[in-house]
C-alpha cells in the first residue's frame, strides 16, 4: 500500500494531479475517522478532512519521499483538528452578567485572596493540636520530628547535631510520625 502511494506522490510531484485523487482515495476515510474522533462533529470532520488533503497537496513538495506519508498525512489533519478545537472555546468576560442573577458579573465568582477569620481559628487550632501532639511523643522521636519538620533541617544536619547516625535518625523519624499519626487519629 504504502509502495503504491509513494509511486502515485512521486506522479504528483511531476505534475499529475489525477493521481492524488488515489492517494485521497486510500486515506479518505481514515483521516475522516482521526478528525471525526477529536471534534464529535460530522460536518466539522469533513470539512477538516477535506481541508487536510488541500494542505497535503498545496505542500506536496516538503513530503520526505523515505517517511511514511499517511503519519504525515495524519499529523496534518491532527493538527488543524488541534487549531479548530482552540478556535471552539469560549470566551468568558469577567465583566460579562451572569445568566439568572440581577446584574451580578463574573468577577463575583473569582474567590477572595484574603483568608476568612474562621480559616485562621481553625489553622491556628489545627497547630495548637498538633504542637500538643508532638509534645506528648517520646523525647527521641519528639526531637527528630521537631528538627525535621518545624526547623526543616536535613537529614545529615541533624545526625550531625544529635550525634546519631542516618540510619538512626531516618527510624525515629519513621517512628516519630507513625507515633504522630496514631495520636492524631481523633483529629
């Protein structure tokens, strides 16, 4: 098949128009399938299809003879199916009305970048539990999960302050969040 189209590219190279008409014979219906799946439009695939055969003709010329031409083919027609997608999304306006409301618009639906005051209660709770938490874990896991986690030291830094070796330190800090995560089960 693929012998057959290269000899018919080669005719079209040459001048022979009619003999494209097979390579859009052969590869017709596939190239209607690849757009028809991207846009879900059967009038929308055709007519990218079709245009996908204009834009392999009109750029017959930069075909590389030793590729594959339907892979070409098809990265045509993937491609403008890609531009017509783009070309569909709609355009919002944040100073467009929002349809059912008295004259709200879309800059009512961008959240707020400031923190409402419950959030703050409730991340400053959340951190009092959790320092209380780790107040209660043994002294070894309390110091390794303190130094790795509140004062975000490395590994290393801390085998070096608490004069233990990594593998130590990596356990208790295993250990210590385990420890953690069991007392904070309730929470």
């Amino acid at each position: 098949m693929e012998a057959i189209v290269k000899k018919r590219i080669k005719q079209v190279l040459k001048g022979d128009q009619d003999a494209y008409a097979e390579v859009v014979e052969i590869y017709g219906e596939k190239v209607f399938h690849i757009c028809f799946r991207m846009l879900g439009n059967r009038h929308e695939a055709e007519d990218i299809a079709q245009e996908a055969f204009l834009r392999a003709y009109v750029n017959i010329h930069s075909f590389n003879i030793n590729l594959k031409f339907s892979s070409w083919l098809y990265r045509i027609a993937t491609n403008l199916c890609i531009d017509r997608i783009r070309k569909k999304k709609p355009d919002y306006y944040l100073d467009a009305e929002v349809a059912g409301t008295d004259g709200l618009t879309m800059y009512s639906q961008i959240a707020a970048d400031t923190r409402l005051p419950e959030d703050d209660v409730e991340s400053l709770e959340l951190q009092e539990t959790i320092q209380r938490e780790i107040s209660r874990l043994p002294e070894k896991y309390r110091t390794v999960i303190v130094l790795k986690y509140i004062e975000e030291l490395s590994l290393n830094e801390i085998s070096k302050i608490l004069d233990l070796p990594l593998g130590t330190v990596k356990t208790r800090i295993h250990r210590g969040r385990e420890a953690l995560k069991n007392q904070l089960r309730h929470v």
